[in-house]
C-alpha cells in the first residue's frame, strides 16, 4: 500500500496529507461529495419528520 510506505517511511502528519491530498486527490473529493449529500439528505428528512 502505497499510502502506508508513504507514513511509515517519514512518520508524521505532513507526509499522510501529502500522500491523501497529491496520491489520492479523486478519492478524497468523491467521498467529501458523499458526505455533503449525505448531511443535506439528513436535514431534510429531518425537516420532514
């Protein structure tokens, strides 16, 4: 796994944000995108109910 060699070889916070946001940049977004579906989907069951 490229992410975990990323850590364990520099072993500190700076090197797993550079490895999420420079190796997997499409992965991140896609996910940030569901999470904000999911919240807006929430509050407006919320709304209803």
């Amino acid at each position: 796994n490229s992410l975990s060699h990323v850590v364990n070889a520099q072993g500190n916070t700076e090197a797993f944000g550079q490895a999420l946001f420079h190796g997997f940049v499409y992965p991140f977004e896609v996910t940030s995108l569901l999470i904000i579906v999911a919240l807006l989907g929430a509050m407006v069951l919320g709304r209803k109910a």
